[in-house]
C-alpha cells in the first residue's frame, strides 16, 4: 500500500515568507509526527497528534511553527516569517492505532531552503 | 530525559567484512530502542526495535543489535557488509513503544557507513 507522503519534495524560500508543508499519513494512522532534521544531526520531535488532537507540541521551537490535522488524517505544518535557521529537512511519520505496539513510517520528507 | 549517543560519524568498510555502529543510551525509565537506516532523498526505514522480550534483536537485511543494560549500549552489527548497504543509521529511543505523546522518538546524530568494494 502507499507510504506516507509529504509536499513539496523540495521548498526555497526568502527570509520572512511563510511556508506550509503537507504531509499524508497511511490511511487509518491515528498517530502523526513530525520531526525536524538539521544537516549533519538526527531528526528531532516537533509536535505529535493523536487523531485531530495535538497532544503534544513541546518540540516546536518558537511560536512561528504550527501545525494542524483537522480532519485527523492529512497534516500541515505551518512556518510564518522563516528564517535562515529554519533550513532543514522536515520529516513526517505516522503509526496505527494507540494501544497496540507500534511502529513509526516516515516520509520522504520536505527539504526546505531559506535564503 | 532520555539521550543517544552515537560513537563516530562516519564508518568505513570493506565489502564481506563485519559491520559495527556503536549506540550509546541514556534513560530514567525502562528504554525502547531502535535503529533506522536512511538511504539519500530518502526517509527513514526501520531496521529493528527494542521492546524488553529479547536482548538480542534481528532486523532486516541481516542486521542485529544486543542490547546490554550494564553498557547502556544497543550496537548495530551485521557479519558480512554489501554495497547495499551504503546510507546513514540512526539509533533512537524512545519512552514508549505504545503510541501516545510518549512515542516520540529521540535519535542519535547518525552515523554514516562507506562501504569499499
């Protein structure tokens, strides 16, 4: 079946635009989330939601991220006003249903550039 | 808080030879542990996982890692290298294996395998 998918593949943007950055779920994934990878370092937490709800958004590093799932499936990660320290691969993962063991799928994810 | 230390960023090895990524980890509470494996422009695939039944865990593609508490280690190895192979590993832990805000995954800074023909 299909993975989890993220838009677009490739982001440049100028300092002080804002971005959005479209993630897609396995279909029935209760759980999404989304991580940051600067170049040379691991990924690191963002924020997670279990169906619509943002459980937990401790890893979002300023009040210029958000991010949203409304409907509890497709997500969007929201950046207002880049800036040069946002550069970094944005990276989205999902996993089934809470309760059970689980296992996170990753995206592709979003390389994003802001010159 | 939980933390992974990854042991050299870069690893080379001959094609056939033993593969060895070190992990380091630390945690207050009764760890799950993982390694992915991340190929170029690509995400990250899980190679295998931690989850307290059995000290010694096989992934695919022929990798293993022991996980010894003594150590706090979770070392990756595979006894024969392919060119295959090639791509950068992630060890990562996490405070729950269950799902919840608890799932969240905290990795190492990665360690990149050459593999030499």
């Amino acid at each position: 079946g299909a993975g989890v998918s993220q838009s677009p593949r490739y982001k440049v943007a100028k300092r002080g635009q804002d971005v959005a950055l479209r993630c897609d779920p396995i279909s029935g994934h209760v759980s999404l989330f989304w991580y940051q990878q600067a170049l040379g370092q691991g990924p690191e937490f963002l924020t997670y939601f279990q169906n619509e709800a943002q459980l937990d958004k401790s890893g979002l590093p300023s009040d210029r991220f958000f991010a949203e799932r409304p409907e509890g499936s497709v997500s969007t990660l929201k950046i207002q006003r880049t800036q040069q320290e946002d550069s970094a691969v944005y990276l989205c993962a999902s996993s089934g249903s809470v309760g059970g063991w689980q296992t996170q799928y990753f995206g592709p994810g979003t390389r994003l550039l802001v010159l | 808080a939980q933390s992974v230390t990854q042991l050299g960023s870069h690893v080379s090895v001959s094609e056939g030879a033993l593969v060895l990524l070190r992990c380091n980890y630390s945690s207050s509470v009764p760890p799950y542990l993982f390694w992915y494996v991340q190929y170029p422009n690509q995400g990250l695939q899980l190679l295998l996982k931690y989850t307290s039944a059995a000290t010694l865990v096989k992934g695919i593609n022929g990798f293993e890692a022991e996980f010894k508490k003594s150590e706090t280690s979770f070392h990756l190895t595979k006894p024969s290298a392919h060119m295959s192979d090639a791509a950068e590993y992630f060890c990562a832990v996490s405070r729950s294996g269950y799902g919840g805000s608890q799932g969240n995954l905290i990795f190492g800074k990665g360690t990149k395998l050459s593999v030499k023909p």
